[in-house]
C-alpha cells in the first residue's frame, strides 16, 4: 500500500471522526519525499504561484523535524 493510500484512508478516518475535512495536513519532510516517489501522489499535490501547496485539495505544510508520518489540524 502506498502514502497517498495511507493518507486517503487517514483523512477519511478524520472526517468520519470530527464530521469535517481537516483545515490542514502537516507532513513529515521524509513522507513527504515518499510520495513524490508516487506518481498518482504527485498528481495529488498542487503549488500555487504564492509558495502555498495543496495535497488533495487541502492546504499542506511540510515540516522537517516531525516524527508523525502527517497530522491533521
């Protein structure tokens, strides 16, 4: 099973949970390459002209230093 599998389950699990799409992905630097490794997860990301990226058409932060695969805000 791929990251962006993982990450479509993980975020399907949170709306079911909290009855709302996630304000935010935050992902790991190491994850985050994974998926780039993924063409369908390339596909997923989208850069906007301004520097802000979206990961299936929720706003994305990529952070260095954290242990959790991605997190939900």
């Amino acid at each position: 099973m791929g990251k962006l599998t993982d990450l479509d389950k993980a975020i399907f699990n949170y709306k079911r949970e909290h009855r709302r799409e996630p304000e935010k992905v935050i992902v790991s630097i190491k994850c985050f390459n994974e998926l780039m490794k993924e063409p369908e997860a390339r596909q997923a990301v989208r850069l906007s002209h301004d520097g802000s990226m979206t990961i299936m058409g929720i706003p994305c932060e990529k952070k260095p230093k954290q242990t959790e695969d991605y997190i939900f805000e």
